[in-house]
C-alpha cells in the first residue's frame, strides 16, 4: 500500500529518546526529549538533532551556543514525558521532573545526573531544514555510568534506552543478535 506522506516518518522507528539541557540567559536550566538524534562524525565528534523552529531548546543554544544530550534509561520514563510539557520560558522542566542537573566543564548547560550518559556539546553548525532547524554540536565531553559500558562495548540491555515509537509509545531494545 501507499504510504500517505504525512506518515512516512512515524516508520523509521523506534528511535532513541534523549534529553537535550540548556539554559536561558538567566542561567535557567531547560530539558526536552528529541528523537530525531543521530551521529553525525566521529573525529571531530559530531552529534545532531532536528529541532522545531519554536523550541526553547533551540532558542537557548543560539544565545549559549552549548547544549548536552542526556540519554534517560526506562526508569525515567515519566520524567522524560513530563519535560516534555510545555511550560512557560524561564521554568525549568529538570526541577519540575525532580530530575538533578549537574556541572559540566566548559560550557554553560547542566548535564542530567539520572541519566546513564551525558554528552556535553558545543554548537558547530545550525542548517535550517525545512519545518525543523538541525542542530549539529561538536562534543567536548562525554560521561557514561560504568555498569552499561565495559570492554569499550555498549550493553543495551543493561541501559534500557526509551525508544521512541511515537506520541507516548516507547520500546526498550529487545533480543540480540549477532551478525556475519
Ligand atoms: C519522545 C519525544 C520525542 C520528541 N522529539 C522531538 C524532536 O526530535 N524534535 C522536536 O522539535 N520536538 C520533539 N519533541 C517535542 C518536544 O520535546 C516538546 O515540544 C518540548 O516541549 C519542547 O520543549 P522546549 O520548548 O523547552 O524546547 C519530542 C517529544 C517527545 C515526548
């Protein structure tokens, strides 16, 4: 069957939630899942997401020109889907989800201490893409909690990320398998 192309996007999914941190000028800290996330380069590291044109998240990195990327595992299910609310500018989703933020070296955004991975990242380049602006950060620092990375692998299965199916659906990585 045709696919109508109000849809197509829904397919290419689950995707990998992440929580992107900012603050505003007022040093007020700001925290939205985003799923559209991917790699982008590995030296430099380069990271990216595709933001709508409205987001406080996007509003606060082009005036800080930093943001971090939080991976959440499946425990911080109802946190994430609250910080996805939409408050007023100038309150901070981390304190309303009883989530803590963290210093990070070098940049002004907090990193998000629940979660089992916090990149911190420098914005190298913003592309205006259609509906959405794509927001490359060049990643300056990166901390992983030690049970869900050993022997330089990643274990899925031990950090449960929330992937996004759509709306308020999610799935966790189910079987693995071994390719070759
Ligand atoms: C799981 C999930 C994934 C989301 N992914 C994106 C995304 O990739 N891009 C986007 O612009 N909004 C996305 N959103 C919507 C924003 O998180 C939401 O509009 C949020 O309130 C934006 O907050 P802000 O205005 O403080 O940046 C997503 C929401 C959820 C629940």
């Amino acid at each position: 069957m045709k696919l109508d192309l109000n849809n197509w996007y829904k397919v290419l999914a689950p995707r990998p939630t992440v929580l992107v941190a900012t603050v505003n000028e007022n040093g007020i800290s700001n925290a939205a899942p985003f799923s559209f996330v991917m790699p982008v380069s590995m030296k430099p590291a380069l990271v990216a997401f595709s933001s709508a044109h409205k987001r406080h998240t996007l509003a606060n990195i082009r005036l800080t020109k930093d943001f971090t990327i939080n991976i959440p595992g499946k425990e911080l299910l109802n946190q994430v889907w609250k910080c996805a609310e939409s408050f007023p500018e100038g309150v901070s989703e981390i304190k309303k989800s009883d989530l803590t933020e963290v210093k990070m070296d070098g940049i002004k955004s907090p990193g998000i201490k629940e979660c089992y991975a916090i990149f911190s990242c420098k914005l190298f380049k913003e592309i205006s893409a259609g509906d959405h602006v794509l927001v490359i950060g060049e990643v300056i620092g990166a901390e992983i909690r030690e049970d869900v990375f050993e022997n330089e692998k990643f274990n899925s299965h031990a950090a449960s990320p929330l992937m996004h199916i759509g709306g308020e659906e999610f799935s966790l990585p189910g079987e693995k398998l071994i390719a070759g």
